[in-house]
C-alpha cells in the first residue's frame, strides 16, 4: 500500500510539473493520470492474485500470467476508461469474472473469491494511511449495483444488460476499456 502511494505522490508531482510548466497538453496531463490509474490497479491485482495462487486458491504455474489465467475483467469506465481523469477525479471500475476461463481452486465458491478479490483491490487503493491514498473507487456502475455483489459473473452482466439495463447503463460503456484482468475477455 505504502509504495502505491508513493508512486501516487510522484506522479502526481510530474504530471503537474509538465502542466504547469506547459510542456504537457491537457490531453497529455488526463492521459498520464489514467496511465497511473491503471498501473495502480493492474500492480493491486497482482499482489491479490498472487496471493491467492499463493495461498493455494488460484491454480497458476509460476511462469503464468496470473491475470490472464485470473478469469477476472476489469473495466474503466467513464473518465478512466475515457483516459480523461483530472486531479481529483475518483476510479470508475466494473469488476466482472468468468468462471469458464478461471483457474480456481475447486473448493473455492467464485462468486466469494471475486467478491473478496475485489474489496481487497479497493482497500489497497482507497484507504488512507498515513502516506495518503491512491484512488477513491466507484464501483457503483456495475449491474443493479443496490442488489448486486461487487464483483459479477459475465453471464449475469449480459443477462443484465439484455433485459432490464437502461440506456444509460449501456451507453456508459462508450468509455468502458479493459484495463486489469483477462484483457482479451475484457
């Protein structure tokens, strides 16, 4: 947590060096923002799923890509996934897992791995120690998200988003992008 926060605190001063000093447009200074956003994510993943192959629930050789093997997806959306994050911005992230193209343990329930999995991701980016925070994470743009987990299986999604999502939801991912996870299922 320590070092993302860190890393967090050193691009924010470069980023705003390059604007301030206009050698960076503001494309540029949003684009670098969400460069960050998504290193934080994808470097908070890692450190999740290695833990799980570690603790025996992700069944990965060493020399796999553990986030391609994850079946996990995580999607940026709106200004993240637009790659037009200010300074203040919070993460937009819908966290989604498909269970065919997992590498789970089989005494792991997915739906609570994924669950944890992602609380976890958020702890390591939103909560505030003493060196900061990340990123303040919405999670509120996944399916039905007043009844739904933090993390949803991609069958449920798309049974979501065929019959009862609205417009809006689905116009919404215009500026969804595969950002962490399996990126080719995303």
């Amino acid at each position: 947590m320590r070092l993302l926060r860190i890393g967090r605190e050193k691009n924010a001063l470069l980023v705003a060096l390059a604007d301030i000093g206009g050698v960076w447009d503001v494309d540029r200074v949003t684009a670098a923002l969400a460069d960050f956003a998504d290193a934080a994510v994808n470097a908070a993943v890692d450190h999740l799923l290695f833990e799980a192959r570690q603790n025996g629930k992700l069944l990965c050789a060493p020399h796999d890509d553990l986030q391609a093997s994850s079946g996990l997806v995580i999607l940026a959306m709106g200004k993240h996934g637009a790659r037009e994050l200010n300074y203040s911005s919070d993460i937009d992230l819908i966290v989604f897992y498909d269970v065919a193209s997992a590498s789970l343990s089989e005494d792991v329930e997915p739906s609570t791995f994924y669950v944890r999995l992602t609380k976890g991701l958020v702890k390591l980016l939103q909560n505030r120690t003493e060196d900061g925070y990340v990123a303040r994470v919405d999670l509120r743009l996944r399916p039905d998200p007043g009844s739904s987990a933090t993390a949803v299986s991609l069958p449920t999604a798309y049974n979501y988003y065929e019959s009862v999502g609205q417009n809006w939801e689905r116009a919404a991912f215009i500026k969804a992008r595969a950002i962490a996870g399996n990126l080719t299922l995303g």
